[in-house]
C-alpha cells in the first residue's frame, strides 16, 4: 500500500469488499459464453475474443455483469477485464465479484499497477505461476467514498474510450494498407514481364539479386552487448515494415567493426529478417549500427528500383507467399541466403514506383502518428491510475488532465 490515506478514505483489504466466486458450471449444463485466459488482452484490460462452452470439458466458474475477471496464472500478463455479460471463465482465472465498491471503480483498482505486482511477489511456481485468492485477499489500498469512486471510474473510462478508438483506426487503418497492398502489386512471381493485366504493363519480376548491388547477411551470431556504443540491429527493432528502436542494444567499437567486415548498412538499405521470424523488413534507421544475428541488409541498384518501393514490394502478399514455400511452408521456419538472392521480386517503371511508395507511405505516416498517440493516451492513463486510485491527485484536480 502506497502512502497515507486522504482523511476521508477507508483503508481496507481486498476481500472486505471483493467476494471471491467460488461457484461451479459444469459440462453438460446450459451453454454460455466462454472465457479463457487467452480471451483477454495483456495490459489493455479488454477481452479480444470469446467462445462458447460447448468446446470445454470440465469445471468453470460463473460470472455475471459487473464482475471483474483476473488471470491468475502468470500474472505478469496483466489480464483482466470487467464483464457486461453472464457466461463461464476458465479456473485460471479469479472471478471477483465487488460489494463494497462500484464494479467500475473496482475494475480500475484491480487493475492497477499495485495489484499487479502484489499477485506476482505472491504467485507460487516457475514454470507455470499461479497467484491465489488467499493471497490476493490480503491486498490492502485506500478506499475513497463513493462519489469519488465514480468520478475516478469516470475519468478513466473517457480515457479508455479515447484509447480503444485510437485502437480502432489503427486496425482500420492496417486492414487498408494490407489491400492496397494486394491491388498495388502483381499475384504471378514467374520471372519476365508481367502479363495477364493491363495494370501491369512494363512491370517485370526479377530475382533480388539482379535489382540490389549487394545483398549482405550477418555474422552467424550478435556481437557482445554493452550500455553505450554502437547499435546493434537485431530481428524484434524490425516490425511490420518499420524500425523500431525499442530493445536497441550496443556493442564496442572494436566488435562493431568485426560486425561490419562484410558491409556497412547505411540510408537507403533494406534491413531484412532471415528468421524469428523471417520476411520483416524495414528501412535502415539513421545511426551507426551494425546487423544482429539472422539478419541482413539488401541495397536497392537505384538504376532500377527506389529503397521505399523495394520495401514495399517485400511485403506484397505474392512475395510473402513466395518467402513461406522457400521456408518450408512453415511461418517459424527460416530463409537461407540463397533463399533471399532468389527471391522474385516485381519491378514497376520508375513513375509507378514513386505512385507506390507515395501511397504506402502516407498510410505507414498515419499509422506512426495514430500508434504515438495511443502510446502517449496510454501513459496518460498509467499516470492518472498511479494518482488517483492512491489520492495523490483528487478527482477535481484530475478533470482538466482528463479533459486534455
């Protein structure tokens, strides 16, 4: 418990006004909506799916609208939700049902940091830990009055519903990019000119090779890391065609050097995954770095094809489909080298390349701003929750942040 109550709230411990649902649904009784662990978001206290309990074969605890659902098992995945529906939860989840505050107040609560590190110190097991109610019933918190409960609920559910909106353009905003993918780029790989459509015309498919001056793979492991020095590439800083820093490690300038023997990557390369998983590219971020292990690097021959349309045209559905046959026909297996300087790729005139990227581009922009927001409203709210659910900040104090 963080800090000395305000005057007017109530310290208390969860299971004075949280009852534990102990109740059984068995096999065989009326069907109802399912929820299991993998239902529920990690971190984002939202269900992302629900089934029916006619694909379960054993015991499952009822729940009912405005119960709080919380896993209990690996409670590090932060998973819970409030649910506005009745149905039946999988037992690696705690059905908690609030009496002594409002069931939205209750889910914030639940859901807080603090909560979440108290069901982790408190978790039994290594490969598989658990919490407990027994355990989790000892959590104590300040407790505000009612009205302020509300006021708090309020709050943060306007912040929520900023940030699920935010969610929605973002998937909104993929779900385009993937068609427009689909529409910009030719289905039939054979190497030569593309025919069959008007669409088409002057496109070619080339193996990569014969479009890069140079397609570099890495050292077959990643170099020792240190706190400062030179980046060090690696497959997760490549995501779904962008860079992304997050992770970044670094090593010396000797090793750095090593690393580097075969190529230096710079602006205008494409980095490229090999493996864990293979097919994620990006552009090459703007800093010293050298490539992690299963990673490569393809430099675009500018006479016949621009870094951004090459980048585009490695995520086109044709080519991804070509990259799953040459790794085997499985999404975790691995390109070799050879796979890659083979890899047939389209070709458009030089116009229609710059038409392309344009495209892409603006939609990969959108995507970047709408993704900065929605981190931005999520550390909003991870401080709002910090402030308000412990009364270092009161809820009229609050309003104005919120409003923002």
């Amino acid at each position: 418990m963080s800090g000395e109550a305000p005057k007017d709230w109530e310290t208390v411990c969860l299971d004075m006004v949280v009852d534990h649902v102990t109740e059984k649904w068995e096999p065989g009784e009326a069907r109802q909506p399912y929820v299991g662990l993998e239902h529920i978001g990690q971190g984002t206290g939202t269900l992302v799916g629900i089934s029916s309990s006619a694909d379960v074969q054993s015991a499952k605890t009822p729940f009912r609208p405005g119960d709080i659902l919380f896993g209990k098992l690996r409670p590090n995945l932060r998973k819970t939700a409030f649910v506005d529906f009745s149905g039946v939860a999988s037992t690696d989840i705690l059905i908690l049902r609030p009496r002594g505050m409002t069931p939205e107040f209750a889910f914030y609560r639940l859901s807080s940091e603090e909560v979440f590190e108290h069901a982790i110190r408190s978790a039994a097991g290594t490969k598989m830990p658990r919490t407990s109610w027994k355990d989790m019933a000892e959590f104590s918190f300040h407790l505000p009055p009612l009205h302020e409960q509300k006021r708090i609920a309020e709050i943060l559910s306007s912040v929520d519903d900023a940030i699920a909106a935010t969610r929605a353009v973002i998937e909104q905003t993929r779900k385009v990019r993937t068609e427009i993918l689909a529409a910009l780029f030719p289905t039939d790989l054979r190497v030569g000119p593309v025919t069959g459509s008007d669409r088409f015309d002057g496109w070619t498919v080339e193996p990569a090779s014969e479009i890069c001056s140079s397609i570099v793979d890495c050292k077959n492991r990643t170099p020792p890391t240190f706190d400062q020095g030179y980046a060090v590439v690696r497959t997760p800083n490549v995501r779904n065609g962008r860079f992304r820093p997050d992770g970044l490690q670094f090593t010396d300038r000797a090793n750095f050097e090593v690393w580097t023997a075969k190529g230096l990557p710079g602006a205008g390369d494409i980095l490229f995954t090999r493996e864990a998983p293979y097919g994620e590219v990006c552009l090459a971020p703007d800093l010293d770095f050298c490539l992690g292990q299963r990673m490569m690097f393809l430099r675009p021959d500018l006479s016949r094809v621009s870094p951004e349309f090459l980048l585009y045209a490695l995520q086109s559905g044709a080519v991804k489909l070509e990259m799953f046959r040459r790794a085997g026909g499985s999404t975790v297996g691995h390109l070799r080298v050879g796979d890659v300087r083979e890899l047939p790729l389209p070709v458009a005139p030089k116009p229609i390349q710059i038409r392309v990227a344009e495209t892409l581009g603006s939609l990969d922009q959108s995507l970047d701003e709408n993704e900065a927001s929605l981190k931005g409203m999520e550390a909003l709210k991870s401080a709002l929750m910090a402030d308000l659910l412990t009364g270092r900040k009161r809820v009229t104090d609050a309003m104005p942040i919120a409003a923002e």
